[in-house]
C-alpha cells in the first residue's frame, strides 16, 4: 500500500516534487525531480515551451495527479523501488515533504538545476551528458550545445523571488557561467533562498570564495573515497591531497556562513571498502553526509552483486563498524538496512530503455492487462519485444497490418517512433497514468489510413526473459485509460 502525505489542506500525494519543484538537465530537458526519467517539458529546440507553461502544463500535471493516486508508474519507480527496500525516509521523495503545505504553488519552490554538463573530471560511474570531459575524451563525441539562452534566463527572472531553495549541480557548477548569471541575480535580489551546491572541490578561486560568502552556500563535497588511490580512480582527474585542502576552505566558509557543509559518498563496488573511513571523516569534521547507492552503470551496483559477494560485503561492513554519530551514524543506519533488506527480499530494478526504470512484470500479471486491454477496447494487442533495446519479435493481429510492424524487427525499440513519423507523419507524444505498477502507458496520436488515432502503447519489462514488451492497442484519441479494480 503506498503511502501518502498530507498538505493539511486536504491534498494528499505519494511525493510532491511535481508540486513543488523543477529539475533542469543540461540538455534543456525539465523533469520534476532528478531521480525520476518522465520529462514535462523542454526550454531547448524546436519544442521549446517557457517555463510558465511547463509549470502549468499537461505533463506535470498527470505526473502530480499520479503520484495524488498512489501511483509510481510516471518514470518514478525508482523511488517505489526505494521506498519498498528502505522505507519512503529512504527515497528523494521525501525531500519535498517540506514543500506540501499550500501545493500545488503558483511558482516552484525549489530549483534544482544542472544547467551546464561542463566539467573537468571523468568519474568512472558518470557519463558524457553530464560531464563534458566524458563526452569529449572518453566517449569521442562533440561538446553537448549550450541549452539555458537569453530567453530562458528572462523567464527566470519571474521565478527567481518566489524560490526558497536552489540547489546547483551539473557538470561541475562551479566552471558553468550559467550558473554564475544566476548567482549574480540572487545577489541582486537578496532575497536570500538557501544555495546547496554539489561541487567536484577542485574549482577554488577568489570568485568561487566570493558567492559562497555572499549566497551562504551550503557546499556538498564529492569524495568518493578516502585514500589517495580510491579517490583518485573514482573521481578521474582529481589530485586527493589538493581536494582535501580545499574541503578544509570549504568547511571555513561554510561554518563562516552557518549553512553546513555536505560531504558525498557514491557507494560502489569499487569503494564500498570505504565508507567507513569516509564516515569516520565525516563525523571528524562535523558535516553532513550523503551516501549515494549507485546503480548505473550497473557493474557498479553494489546491491546487484550475487547475493554471496553483498553478505560478505554485509559482514566486512558491520565487523568493521566505528562508533558513529550524527549524520554518519544515520548514514550507516541507512546504507546497512538497504543491504539487509535487499539480501532479505532482492527487487531487481532493469533498465528498460534509455530513459525508463521498470521493475520487471510476471506473466500472470501481463494475462491480466491483455484482458483488461481486450475487454476495454476489443482488440487483441499488437506485441512487440525487444531484447537489449533491439525488436526482436511482433505478434500482429489482423487489425493492425496498416501499421506495418513486420519490419520493426532488428531495429532500436526507442527509434520506432520516428519510423513510424516517415510512416504517417509528425506523431503527438504523451505519458498516461498507467493501470498497473511496472506499465508505463505511451500514448501516440497519428494519422492512420482511417484517421486520427492514438497507438497507445503500454511497455514493461517481462520477468521471465529480462526483454521489453510493449503491448500496443490502436484508440481513439482521448479514450480513459482504464482502471484496475
Ligand atoms: C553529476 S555530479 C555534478 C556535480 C559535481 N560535478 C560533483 O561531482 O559533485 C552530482 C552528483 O552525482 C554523483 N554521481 C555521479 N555519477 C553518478 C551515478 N552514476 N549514479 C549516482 N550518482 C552519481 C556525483 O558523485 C555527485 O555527487
Ligand atoms: S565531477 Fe561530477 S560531473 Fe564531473 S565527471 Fe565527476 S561526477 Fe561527473
């Protein structure tokens, strides 16, 4: 049973971070938070929409309405996932509990923006679209294009007095003159919100100094180990010693503004040896700290290791436990109690395309939607199945030989939609609250031979095989979506 939140006004949600919150990636896409992969609109390109009308749009507002139902299904199942390990404290969900009171806010509350992926670390576990050294020296490809323009900072401008926290992340904040526009404007205003930001400690200048005093930041240090050799494998780029002097002026200007300091910790197969010691520093100095649990790239999934390797991990891990306290002590509780409980009843989380997050769904519960979708439109559904991302099987019932899903075969399962744009022309895109956990409910409006139509697709991962299945129904545009009783 999912549990809810109340405003006190009566609005009761399962998070509200759509509510409360805009999350901006560093290519112009907006989500509602940072975990989850469902995008509510776009500041960048030829789809381009002012923040306003993200704000006020459809797509964040399904995503609300969702989650005020108790349901995950709208790219957040990766706090379901952690909510059902560790407890809904566990989960980013959590974070905007704070924001309920008075939701869903004429302005969002709280700014979470990763407006530039310049940056000049490689850490093994981060990728090229948020670090432009990634992309450039180990993935080869060309610089992303810079996305936040004139207009986007105008639109800014509105939101900006009403915001009472900002948190900056990237790429590496501190070399992203997007952010020291903002920065500028903040101090301009003086309205005071609290700054986190998340910063790789190797950009320390007298500017840097500067708005960390004028803005109060609350810096949050990534260290991703403690000896020199850990640290400086992880976080590619980095000398330890130097990182370690500029945390020592980090914590003076943080204990100077009285905001706090963060240390964080991502949590891997390569460094979980330690966290210890990294606790150990953390409570040393008397900061906060984050412990991550990283689970992709998954080779760095520390909860996805047979469950021999994690007992031991487990067992090194609590024979080695110091006396804590404070923020350390809660991170340990933490981290301990999801590996237990993983170990206890293991949830495997499968990355079922480049955007989604799906846990894998039995077959007994896929007869159960095939009825639903036969009883609530009369169809058969269309099947298609991909493995590795690739369609490697259609099943095509009479109905929908217009389609021509025969020569999807061989070809990317996230390329279909432009197949199918050649096809029948430019296709209207939309997320639907799914009628079951682990469907995530596509729906597709085109022009088919016998008039508009909407191709809803309903995709999941199948427990059995680990390949995505997309059963795919043809509806009249605007048809419900079904319930489930
Ligand atoms: C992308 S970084 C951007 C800010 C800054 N460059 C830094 O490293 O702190 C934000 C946070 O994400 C963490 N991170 C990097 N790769 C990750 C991954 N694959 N999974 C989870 N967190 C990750 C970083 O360690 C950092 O704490
Ligand atoms: S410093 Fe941050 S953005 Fe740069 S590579 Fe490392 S984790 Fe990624």
């Amino acid at each position: 049973m999912t549990e809810l939140v109340g405003t006190g006004g009566g609005l009761r949600s399962a998070c509200f971070a759509p509510h409360s919150a805009l999350y901006l990636r560093p290519d112009g896409l907006v989500h509602a938070c940072c975990v989850t992969g469902f995008s509510v609109g776009t500041v960048h390109g030829p789809e381009r929409q002012s923040l306003r009308e993200i704000w006020d749009g459809a797509a964040l507002s399904d995503q609300r309405q969702a989650l005020e139902a108790g349901a995950f299904d709208l790219g957040c199942q990766e706090c379901e996932f952690v909510a059902s390990s560790a407890g809904r404290g566990g989960s980013l969900a959590v974070h905007f509990d704070r924001f309920a009171a008075g939701a869903p806010h004429e302005y969002p509350r709280l700014l979470d923006l990763a407006l530039s992926s310049r940056c000049n670390l490689q850490c093994v576990m981060c990728n090229g679209g948020l670090s432009s050294a990634i992309r450039t020296q180990r993935e080869g490809l060309p610089p992303l294009p810079e996305c936040y323009d004139e207009r986007f900072f105008s639109e800014l401008d509105e939101f900006l007095p009403h915001v009472e926290r900002l948190q900056f992340k990237g790429g590496e904040p501190f070399l992203a003159r997007e952010n020291r526009r903002i920065w500028d404007r903040l101090i301009d205003l003086g309205t005071g919100p609290e700054v986190t930001v998340t910063t790789n400690g190797t950009v320390l200048n007298d500017e840097v100094v500067r708005y960390v005093r004028e803005l109060r930041m609350h810096p949050n240090v990534s260290v991703d180990g403690v000896t020199p050799e850990t640290l400086e494998a992880v976080r590619v780029g980095v000398d330890a010693g130097r990182l370690w002097r500029n945390i020592d002026v980090f914590q003076e200007l943080a204990d100077e503004a009285g905001n706090g300091m963060t240390l964080s910790f991502c949590l891997m197969t390569v460094n979980w040896r330690e966290l210890v010691p990294f606790l150990v520093e953390a409570d040393r100095r008397a900061v906060n700290c984050n412990v991550i649990l990283v689970n992709q790239p998954r080779r760095f999934d520390l909860l996805q290791q047979p469950a021999e390797e994690l007992a031991v991990v487990l067992d090194e891990l609590t024979t080695a436990s110091p006396p804590l306290a404070g923020a350390a002590a809660v991170a340990w509780d933490e981290v301990v109690g999801r590996i237990r409980s993983h170990l206890e009843s293991p949830v495997e989380l499968v990355g079922s395309s480049t955007v989604l997050m799906s846990r894998p769904v039995e077959r007994s519960v896929q007869e159960r939607l095939r009825s639903l979708l036969v009883d609530t439109y009369g169809l058969d559904p269309l099947v298609v199945e991909a493995e590795e991302g690739l369609v490697c099987h259609v099943d095509v019932p009479a109905w929908a030989g217009w389609i021509g899903a025969e020569e999807f075969t061989g070809r990317p399962i996230d390329s279909l939609g432009e197949l199918l744009d050649e096809r029948f022309g430019p296709r209207t895109v939309r997320w639907l609250v799914s009628p079951m956990h682990g469907v995530l409910v596509l729906s597709t409006e085109l022009d088919a031979p016998h008039g508009r139509r909407d191709l809803r697709g309903h995709r999941l991962v199948d427990a059995e095989t680990g390949r995505q299945r997309v059963y795919v129904v043809d509806v009249e545009p605007g048809a419900p979506v079904p319930s489930i009783s």
